[in-house]
C-alpha cells in the first residue's frame, strides 16, 4: 500500500510541484503505521481473542477477518489515545456505525472513570438517510441539543468515498459544533486518502479523521448486517429497530464488542 502511494506520487511529479512532500508524509505515516502495528501485537494475543468470541467467530466471520476486525479497533482507539478522554458526546452514524460506536462509548467510559470524569453521552442518527425529512429532522436535532454535546466524536465504520459522511459532518460544521471523526476502515484504491483534489468539505471531514485501517473488509463486518438491530429512517432523526431478527443476535455481537473493549482497553489503561 505504501509502495503504491509513493509511486503514485513519483508519477505526478511533473504535475504538481508538492510531490515530493507527499513522499515524505507517506513514508513518515507509514513508520508510524508500523510502530502502531508492533505495539498491538505485542500487547494483544490477536488469535486468541478471535477464539473467544461467541458470536462473530461462530460462521458470521472468519479467522482473516475477526483478526482483521480486532487489529482494526486496536489501531483506532490508539488513534484517539491521546485526546480519548476530552469528549463529551459521541454521535453514531447509524445504523451500520451502531456497534462500533457502542465499543468506542465503552473504551472511552472506561479511560474517563479512570481519571474520575464523567462518562461520554451518547446518541444514534440515521446520517446518510439523505432525504429532505431525513436531514431536516437531523439539523433540529443539532440545534436543539448541540447546547449540551461539548466535544464530539462522529463515529462511523467504513468510508469509501466519503460523500454521506462528508453530508452529515457539514450538518455538525454548519451548527457551529466542536467534532472529530473516528471510522473503523477506509476502502482502500478509491482515492480518499491519498486524493489532493477533494472538494473544501471533504478536506474539512479529512482533517478530524482519525480511522483504523486501510481495509475493506473491518468496515464490511458492520455494513449493513442484521446483527446491529437498527436500520436507518428515512423521515426520522433516529434509526429504527430491524425488523424479524433474533434479539439473541443482537445481545451476543454486542457482548463481543464489550469483550473487544475490554480487551483493548488495556492497551491505553494506566500502568
């Protein structure tokens, strides 16, 4: 992946004259990638936190993906390491955004009640519903609770091109509010990250991001799966419950999340 950025920055090098910086930036990104990397396996036993899961490991997933789902939260929360505990609210993009929002609510309660803060709000938004009744009831919900969010995090699981989770962090800018955006994954060979020629308001959403992989398969755990419970609402601010699913589907996939958070949690628990 890194190889095939630098390249592609070496052959634009007669196009733009900042080619050479972006050389730099990705190889220095990459270094950090890799000390990211070593820190998870040397303190997470990856293959056998996928043999204790009860739910996703019991032919929902395969061993490449629940270790590729668990690699993926580890690097995120690191990600938000050190500005983990400054939030106050943590919005979901719901309805696939659902349970990696319920495992970042509880890796962050648990670093706030170390230090003896209060714990992080929560709320669920159908974000990339995209209808006229969808988004104005979303901005009546901003304008009437922004008052009380303080520091946000946008929480959402995959990003592709990054056009419905660009439309709901406008919604958040657009009401003066104060976020950062945290997403599991990030297709890779679409261009979002190393894209230079992004419209101003998917450079705003770029720059609060902070994500845990370069992969497609940890967001497509969540997209779109009845194990989350919710689906998006079309007119309404918030998701609605899934219709004919277990309820047994939905407590174990949380169940482990929580496991997950726990498990992860340790790698940002004081010593």
């Amino acid at each position: 992946m890194i190889r095939n950025l630098i390249q592609e920055c070496i052959t634009a090098s007669d196009k733009r004259e900042t080619t050479s910086e972006e050389v730099d930036i990705a190889r220095m990104n990459h270094t950090e990638d890799a000390k990211l990397k070593e820190r998870i396996e040397a303190n997470l036993d990856v293959d056998a936190l996928s043999d204790q899961l009860t739910f996703f490991s019991r032919g929902f997933l395969n061993r490449h993906e629940t270790n590729q789902l668990i690699r993926a939260l580890a690097k995120l929360v690191i990600e938000l390491e050190e500005k983990i505990t400054q939030y106050d609210t943590v919005l979901s993009d719901d309805a696939s955004g659902r349970l990696v929002t319920l495992f970042l609510v509880r890796v962050i309660n648990k670093k706030k009640d170390e230090s003896n803060l209060q714990p992080v709000k929560s709320y669920f938004i159908s974000g990339g519903a995209n209808s006229e009744e969808n988004n104005q009831a979303i901005d009546d919900f901003l304008l009437k609770s922004k008052s009380s969010f303080g520091k946000v995090l946008l929480v959402s699981e995959y990003i592709v091109t990054g056009s419905s989770l660009t439309r709901l962090a406008n919604r958040l800018t657009g009401q003066g509010i104060d976020f950062d955006v945290a997403v599991l994954s990030i297709s890779p060979g679409h261009g979002f990250l190393g894209n230079n020629n992004l419209d101003k308001k998917t450079i705003n959403l770029k720059k609060r991001l902070k994500y845990g992989e370069e992969s497609r398969v940890a967001g497509d755990v969540f997209y779109n799966k009845i194990f989350n419970g919710v689906v998006k609402s079309d007119s309404g601010t918030h998701p609605v419950k899934r219709k004919n699913v277990k309820q047994s589907f939905i407590n174990n996939s949380r169940r482990d999340m929580e496991f997950l958070a726990d498990e992860i949690y340790k790698l940002i628990e004081k010593k």
